[in-house]
C-alpha cells in the first residue's frame, strides 16, 4: 500500500504537491491517515517538506514551487525579462506577483512576491500555464508589471518586446500613469 502512496506521487509529471493534492493524487479522503503517510515518507527521506503543507520530490521545479505557495500568483518581473534576454543582470531570484508582497527562501532559492491589485492578477491575459502548475508572464506582460509597480526597470534589449501585444495588454491595467509611461520606453 504505501509503495502505491509514494509510486502515484513519483509518476506524477508535477514535483511540488500541496496536501490536498496528494489527497486526491493518491484518493485519500482521511487527512489524519494521509498526513501520518506523508510524514513517513518525509522523515525516510523519499518526499520533502519545503513549507508547512507543502511537499516536493527530491528535484523540484523552483518555478512550480513559486506558483504553489501562494495561489493566485505568477511568475513575472525581472525573472522573465532575464529569462527572455530583456535584461542582461543575472539574479537567481524568482519573482513573482501575487495578492500580498513577501520574500521567502527555501533552501538556497530566493522567492520574491510584489502585491498588485486582483484585477490584474486574475486577469490571465498574457499568462501562459503550464500542464506542471507553472503560470509564467510573457515577457509584454512582465515588463508592464514592472512598471506598473514601478519596479526599477532598465533594458538592456528592448527590441524583441512586440509593441503591440504591450498595446493590447495595457487595458489590463487602468491607469493613466503607466499609459503615458510606455512609450517612454521605445
């Protein structure tokens, strides 16, 4: 039974799992039998305990784990400018934009939360999901969230952001201020 528990979570293609997701990964509806399981498998090494009721395989995606702590959020800012060649500056930090700002290490990674307003977050309009839980920003989109939070923002390549697809994500946010901002930057 318990090869089961630990062989249904391994087969899984995500690698960072809350508790209510492995109740319904492995079909099991007493939380008190589950939590005793993943304790088990915690202190034997085979599943890890990042955060309170947050669990990961040995190799976890630091992304999926940066969605996963706190939800809605994703993953925006300087991590996808970086990413996508916008700017040059290398961080090992993974920011993203959520209800609340918060900065959390896990280990040897660096997570970074900025509050934006819920009309924003939840508007999924140039946010890609990933079958892993990952949602990542296009870089259009990181860059407006970066200014809109008027985050320092210096690029160094700007001519691979599609003008107007910043064009048609502007709506997005309401605000005159970051409207008369844009064109600055081209």
């Amino acid at each position: 039974m318990s090869k089961d528990f630990i062989f249904e979570i391994y087969k899984d293609k995500r690698t960072v799992f809350t508790l209510q997701e492995i109740a319904l990964l492995v079909n099991e509806p007493d939380f008190k039998r589950l939590k005793r399981r993943i304790h088990y498998f915690v202190s034997r090494g085979k599943l890890r305990n990042i955060r309170r009721g947050i669990y990961t395989k040995d190799n976890y995606s630091p992304e999926e784990l940066a969605c996963k702590i706190y939800a809605p959020s994703y993953i925006s800012l300087e991590y996808v400018l970086q990413k996508s060649g916008i700017i040059f500056q290398y961080s090992s930090q993974i920011t993203s934009v959520s209800y609340l700002s918060r900065t959390i290490n896990a280990g040897s990674i660096s997570l970074i939360y900025h509050k934006i307003k819920n009309d924003i977050l939840y508007n999924t309009s140039g946010i890609t999901r990933n079958d892993n839980g990952i949602n990542i920003a296009i870089p259009e989109r990181a860059f407006l969230d970066s200014i809109y939070l008027n985050i320092e923002t210096y690029l160094d390549s700007a001519h691979s952001l599609k003008k107007e697809i910043i064009y048609n994500l502007l709506p997005i946010y309401q605000s005159k201020k970051l409207n008369k901002r844009v064109p600055d930057f081209f």
